[in-house]
C-alpha cells in the first residue's frame, strides 16, 4: 500500500474507504510534500503540519468555525450550530453559549461521575468476562461511554440502545456517497425530535441531571433557548460517545500489537496507575478518534508557497499533526514509554477557545476503565485480523473488535 501511495500525485479523500483503513501514508506525504494541500474534486485545503494545526486551532478571525467542522455539503453552512453546538460558532457566540453550557458542565459534575463510570465499568466487564470471548466494542467500549454521557443528561435505560444506533448513524459514510447518508441525516433529525422532548419533559419536572442544569443555567441574565440546549445534547452524544468508545478500541488494540509494552502493563495488576494514564496518552496520538476537523477562511491563508484563499473551506488534521516528526520522534512507532514533553504535543482534544470541553471526562472514563481491566484480566487476546473499522471523515476507530480475555 506505501508503495502506491508514494507514487504519483497525492489523493486525499476522506470519502475512500481505503483512505479510512490507513490514512497515515497520506498524510506523511502532504507534511512533507504539500503541507498546504488542495483537493481539487472536493474543493477543500488540507493543513497537516504540527505547527500548522496548532496555529490554526488557536488563531482568532482566520480560521472560522461558523460553517461547522465537516467538509459534508449538507453539514456545511451558516445553520451548522443547531447540531454541532458552539462548535459551530465563532465569538462572541461561541464564548457566549461555551460559558452557559460549563455551568451545567462543571468539573465537578465530571468528578462526581467516577463512583458511577467504576459500577458501569464492573457491570460490563464482569458480563464481557463470563463470556469470555466477545466483542470488545458492542459489548463494552460502545456501551460504558453512552451510558454515562446518558446518564448525564438524564436518557433513561430503556432508550439508550436506540439512542447510540442514531449517533452510530450520524457519523456512519456510504461508499460513493460524498455527503451525509439519508440515513444519517434521518438519524440527525430523530435525535433532535427525542432531545427537544426531554428539554420539554425537564421544564415541567426537573431533575438534577445535566439537561436540568442547562435549563438553569444563567449568566447576568442571559439563558439559554431550548434550541441551543438541543443543539449541545447532541453533540454530547455524538462527539463524547463516539470518541470515548473509539479510544477504548484503539488502546486494546494498538497495545496487544505490542507484546513487550502489553506485558510491562499487565504485569502487576496492585500497580496499574503507572502505566495506565501514558497508554491513554499515546493511544490518542498515535491514533486519535477526532481526525479532522474543518474550517471556513476569513482571510487568505499564506503558507509554505502557496495561498488557500478567503471563503475555502480548509480542513486541518489533528492525526496528521500528532505523527508529525518535526515534533514526535519515531512518530509511527507505538510506545507507552515515549517522552512526556513530547506528548504533552499532542493535538487530539484541539486547543485555543475551541478546546474539547469533555476532555476530562474521556480521560477519567478510560482511566477507570482501563485500571479496571488490568486489575482483572491476565490475558487479552484481540482478534486483529478480524477487527472491522467503522466507515467516517471525522471519526477513527473501530465498530467490531473480537477478543478474548482470561481472568485472573
């Protein structure tokens, strides 16, 4: 595959299901070929570049976000906030209605969540572990993350299957379908239906969950309009589930691949906090769930000889910016060992006023999770072969990962 892909002009479609197998070979070449890269049948730029990236996510009035952050031409557009939330938006919209939700989503609404996040954790590890062989996606990774961020919100039990297949459906992209599926803009709409429903249900009876909190929440006056409440909901389920889950994945797999860092995690279960927490960290930039993000240029953008011009869209890729080895030594290697000033680099949850505000709360769920996990398994077996990835631009990770685990 490197060897098709060194060759000849470079193809960056996020659209290709190979592109989505393995899109590091593609990225590597635009770092150092074409760091300002131009898509011409889609008509998007391409920032790849470490230093790029993080100038870009932390540059005020060049870089907007008002279109949205997907390249989809149905996602794209000035109405992009009713789904994507502030995400969606630029100051002083965006400060504005990112200080009312972190009223509601307070770090300590985070904390308070550990007791819950370690019964869920032992809840479907012990069900996974008297199967022992199951699908560590369907049966774990893809259940604990939805049902924390549901059991924030205030999604009762009986919904919340239903709930994840919508948000699989939102992020889900058809072979030859360079948009959006019917199926996902399906999905999108049911979700928003079903949000605006409990926003209604919570204004007759609140109850102390997060929808409640944001119904309350309240700055010199100034509240937020259900629309907005819906609007952040939904990108809770769609961008906190989603990329929890596939961390989860990428950490099982990435790591059994490496039998000597596997065994050095594994080995003393009374002592996994160690190495539990660098794993995390390389897991998300080695591998991050959060690809690509896209952005709408207020200005001309200058860079490396060329000139993306005001009004392109321009996408910049966090998992191209996290293998750059201008900034990560080795950058293709996985290793739990690496040095902490250098992962201190990573991009994965962005940065400047659009930093990802559930950053601590993926990183506290894995964390329990993972702990937990080292603390009762002696042997994880994944069935690397047989592991299938979901099909998306923005999002990485897998939809089915057979493994086995013997307790210890």
């Amino acid at each position: 595959m490197n060897a098709q892909v060194d060759a000849g002009p470079i193809v960056f479609d996020p659209y290709d299901y190979a592109f989505q197998e393995d899109p590091y070979p593609v990225y590597r070449r635009c770092r150092d070929e074409d760091p300002l890269h131009h898509n011409s049948e889609h008509d998007f730029w391409v920032l790849t570049r470490h230093a790029d990236v993080q100038h870009a996510v932390r540059t005020e009035g060049v870089y907007s976000n008002a279109m949205g952050v997907s390249i989809d031409r149905s996602a794209w557009g000035p109405d992009a906030h009713k789904v994507m939330s502030f995400l969606g938006m630029d100051p002083p919209r965006q400060k504005r209605l990112r200080s009312l939700v972190s009223k509601g989503f307070t770090p300590r609404r985070v904390t308070e969540l550990a007791p819950r996040i370690a019964q869920l954790t032992d809840h479907y590890l012990t069900q996974c572990l008297e199967m022992g062989s199951f699908d560590w996606i369907t049966d774990f990774a893809g259940r604990l993350p939805m049902d924390v961020i549901s059991e924030m919100m205030g999604v009762p039990e009986a919904d919340r299957v239903e709930v994840r297949r919508l948000a699989d459906l939102v992020v889900h992209r058809e072979p030859g379908v360079d948009d959006v599926p019917r199926a996902g803009m399906e999905a999108s709409l049911d979700l928003v239906v079903y949000y605006a429903d409990m926003v209604e249900q919570r204004k007759k009876r609140p109850t102390d969950d997060l929808t409640s909190a944001l119904l309350a929440a309240e700055i010199d006056g100034d509240e937020l309009t259900d629309e907005e409440i819906i609007a952040f909901l939904f990108l809770m389920v769609v961008a906190g589930n989603e990329t929890t889950t596939k961390l989860l994945g990428h950490a099982l797999f990435h790591l059994t691949r490496h039998p000597e860092q596997y065994d050095k995690v594994f080995a003393d279960p009374a002592q996994p906090d160690d190495l539990v927490v660098p794993w995390i960290e390389e897991t998300l930039r080695y591998d991050t769930s959060s690809q690509m993000l896209a952005r709408h240029l207020l200005q001309d953008v200058e860079l490396h000889g060329k000139v993306a011009p005001a009004g392109s869209k321009l996408v910049i890729v966090i998992g191209s910016a996290n293998r750059d080895d201008r900034v990560f030594s080795d950058p293709d290697r996985f290793d739990i060992f690496r040095d902490k000033d250098e992962v201190a680099q990573l991009l994965s949850f962005g940065g400047g006023r659009h930093f990802c505000l559930g950053a601590n709360l993926a990183r506290l769920e894995a964390q329990i999770a993972l702990r937990e996990v080292v603390r009762r398994v002696a042997r994880v077996d994944v069935d690397h072969d047989a592991c299938r990835r979901v099909h998306s631009i923005n999002v990485r990770g897998f939809a089915s990962m057979p493994v086995t685990m013997g307790m210890r």
